[in-house]
C-alpha cells in the first residue's frame, strides 16, 4: 500500500524535502521535482522543487499497528529541506482503510 504526498513550493526560493520516509525509495514521482543523491549515488534520497511548481511522491510506509490493540495508527513522520536546515516539519500518514 502507497502513501502519497502533495508538496508545493509556493516561495521564491528552491527547496528541498527529504525524510527518513523515503529510505526504501520513492516508488513514483509525479510532477516537477528533481530526485537529488549525494555524489557517490549513496546516502539519503531529496526532492528539490523550483519556486511555483509542485510534484506528488508516492512511497511505501510500513503500518504500524499498536501491539496492545492491534488498531493501525496515524503515524508522524519529520521532514525537512535538505537546502535550508531550519526548515523541518512533519507530515501525519493516516490509515484511511474503511468508512471515513
């Protein structure tokens, strides 16, 4: 099962998304953004996006199931641009699996 995630870049600067997310790949990138690596092919995985441009990135994220209930829960996951350092956030992936 895919999670999907809509990322605009509505200022004036280029920016970057990375998160720890993306470790296992993106599974398909929709839209403007550049796949960026470190020089040697290795290392974490950024998106970098122009100013007025948008991209979609679709990748695959393990469920997590509390052991005690066994109900999925929403997950929060950081990001952050890998240009601007003080730039981080986090995105919540919500299992909407059933009736919402």
């Amino acid at each position: 099962q895919l999670t999907s995630i809509v990322v605009h870049n509505k200022g004036t600067l280029p920016h970057g998304i990375t998160s720890p997310a993306f470790s296992t790949g993106v599974i398909k990138k929709e839209g403007d953004g550049v796949e960026m690596r470190d020089s040697k092919g290795k290392g974490h995985m950024a998106y970098h996006l122009t100013p007025g441009k948008s991209m979609t990135l679709h990748f695959a994220k393990r469920p997590y199931a509390d052991p005690a209930t066994g109900i999925r829960e929403t997950t929060q996951v950081p990001f952050w641009c890998d240009i601007h350092a003080h730039m981080k956030g986090e995105f919540l992936v919500v299992d909407t699996t059933g009736d919402l």
